[in-house]
C-alpha cells in the first residue's frame, strides 16, 4: 500500500511541474487528472523503470479522451458564455489558452478581437508542452459528419503544411552507423540512446513492433 502511494504522490508531483512549465496553476479538477495518469502508467508503461515520459504520454492519453468525448461523443457540441477569466463552458469549465477548442463558436469568441491581415500559424509542442517548430496550414471542411446520436455537423480541419522542402537525403547509411553505436552500447550495458529514440515514437508504432501476440499486454486506451 505505501509504494502505492508513494507512486501515486510521484505523479502527482510530476503533473505539478507540467503545469508550471506551461505556465499555469493546477486546474481544479487537478486530482481527477491524477488518477487517470496514475492508472494510465499502472496499465501502461513498465512497473519498476516508469518515468516522467510516461506521465507526460498519459497526460497526452487525458486530453485526448476529453477531446474525443466533447466532440464526439455527446453528439452536441457545447455552447459556451464569456467571462472575465475566459470562456465557461455549459459544465462550468473555464477554457483558457491552451485548452483544446472543440467549436467553431469557441474558435469565432478567441479571435473576434483579430484583425482580416494577422497571420495564422500551427504550432507543434513537445509533451510537456514547449514549442517545437511553427508550420503554415491550411483549412478543410468536411460534410456530413454523423455524429453519436445522428446529429449531422460539418468539421473543420486545421492540415500542417511542411515548414521546408521534404528531406530527401539518404538516412539508411546514417541508420547503420547508430545502430552500431546502440551496439557497443548495449555491450556496456547503456541503453540510453536506445531508450530516448523509442520514447519519441508513437505508442501504437511500438506496439506494433511487438509480437502480435503480445499486444493483449498493451491494449488501446480508450
């Protein structure tokens, strides 16, 4: 019970920091976030060597089941009011900077104070939240999205556009060469190189690197 704990007080710390990293106080529903990423790593992620990666992956797992429930799960997309802190949606949640935008009417109330001539950009963040790179995008909309209970909406797409021309050179030769360095390496019994390469893969690209039947020990999370 009290490495239980002890494991549980860890990412609780850990999801502190995140938000002081981004730069934001503990939302209030700071300790439901906690035990979601709690069980998330439980399930997920190695029961002795875990780390604050896995926490920050699970984090990433939280958002995206948010984002998935508002948009496409209740079927109704939720209005939202103005506040003096932001936006309160129809449950009572502030969106603020940073926050997923489920709708076109979250979007219209952020950039009502924007000028037609300011320029739009994609910006793509690490897990932790820190900027990576800036990317020109583009717009789809596409109709006839049938939504959980039937309701037919449109959706909007924000599409990355490549910020340079594709890489076109050789990799397969610099490949090799790192493979040999993982190698002597792992001869020595370091793993680092290794292990900071498949970290930065997608969880479902690494299970599939596994055995097909092995993947019961790494199911999807829903």
């Amino acid at each position: 019970m009290g490495q239980v704990k002890e494991k549980l007080n860890a990412v609780r710390n850990i999801l502190h920091l995140l938000w002081h990293n981004i730069g934001m106080d503990a939302p209030e529903n700071h300790e439901e976030i906690v035990q979601y990423v709690f069980e998330d790593v439980n399930e997920c992620a190695d029961p002795d060597e875990w780390h604050s990666g896995d926490v920050a992956i699970a984090f990433r797992r939280w958002i995206e089941a948010q984002a998935s429930e508002n948009v496409r799960d209740g079927a109704t997309l939720i209005p939202v009011t103005e506040c003096t802190n932001g936006m309160v949606d129809s449950k009572g949640k502030v969106i603020m900077y940073g926050d997923t935008i489920d709708n076109v009417q979250q979007l219209r109330h952020i950039m009502s104070d924007l000028d037609d001539h300011d320029q739009l950009t994609l910006v793509t963040c690490d897990e932790l939240g820190d900027e990576v790179d800036h990317y020109p995008m583009a717009i789809d909309v596409i109709d006839n999205i049938r939504l959980t209970d039937n309701t037919i909406v449109r959706e909007v797409q924000f599409v990355q556009r490549p910020n340079s021309e594709p890489d076109t050179r050789d990799k397969q030769p610099l490949v090799d060469r790192v493979i040999d360095e993982i190698e002597k390496d792992m001869v020595h019994g370091d793993v680092t190189v290794l292990d900071e390469l498949l970290l930065k893969l997608p969880y479902e690209i690494l299970r599939q690197a596994l055995p097909e039947d092995q993947w019961k020990d790494f199911p999807y999370k829903q």
